[in-house]
C-alpha cells in the first residue's frame, strides 16, 4: 500500500507470459491484494487496459481517423473528440445491441428512432445531474 494524492492505493508489481514473451505490468487498484487475488486482478487489469487501447487504437486507426488535429483552438478539438466519443458509444451500443434486439423483438431503426426521441423531447433534471455524480460502468460479455 502506497499513499498517492492524500489516498492510500494498493500496487501490483507482476511478471506475465504474452505473445511476445514475459512483460513486467504494474497496476494500481484499491483493492486489498492478496496472495489469493493477486493473478485475479492483473489478468483483469490486463483485459481492461486490452480494451481500452483497442477502443482508443480502432476510434484513431480504423473508425474515425483521428491522427490530425481538427482545429487550432483547444476546446474545439476537446468538444470535436468529445462527440467522437459519444458516437463511438452509440455505435458499439448498435452493434452489441444487434443481438439483443432479436430478443426485445424491435428493429434498429425502432430503437435509434426512440432514441433519438428521448434525446430530443426529454428535459435534464436535477436528479439527473445528481446522478451523473456516480461513477458507472457498461460491460458487455
């Protein structure tokens, strides 16, 4: 356990086989490690930074593009990259989706067109805001 910004942290230095041979990783969790959870939570820290980096390598390389800057003003780039963002998440939403609508019986276009609904007609509450002060997590297994 380390202190890191005011907070105490938990370190986890290990050794793992790869494709390429062993890499050494580091992770930082708050969650108490043990002998027991120790390869738990690398190989979950290992899946996590997998997904991530293929999320930021597909939106830059295959998807999107986005190598150059849009814009010489920073908050344009940071908005223009921030609705990046939200279409990538709509789209990966449509795409894992697709199994689950077979299942809701509705089409695609059904479910873009509520969507698109609730975005246009739906007012931001309070409790809304509030809410978004809870951090939250979307998996899809």
């Amino acid at each position: 356990m380390i202190d890191y910004n005011d907070r105490k942290v938990n370190v986890l230095e290990c050794e793992l086989e790869t494709k390429k041979g062993r890499k050494q990783y580091t992770f930082i969790t708050n969650i108490t490690i043990t002998r027991k959870n120790a390869l738990k939570i690398a190989n979950a820290g290992r899946s996590r930074w997998k997904i991530e980096n293929e999320g930021f390598n597909k939106q830059k390389n295959v998807r999107y593009y986005i190598e150059h800057a849009n814009s010489q003003n920073y908050t344009a780039m940071k908005n223009h990259y921030l609705l990046t963002r939200i279409t990538d998440i709509l789209i990966q939403l449509f795409e894992n989706g697709a199994k689950i609508l077979k299942t809701i019986k509705k089409t695609a276009k059904e479910v873009s067109s509520n969507l698109l609904e609730a975005i246009r007609t739906r007012r931001i509450t309070d409790e809304d805001i509030m809410e978004l002060e809870n951090p939250i997590q979307i998996r899809f297994t």
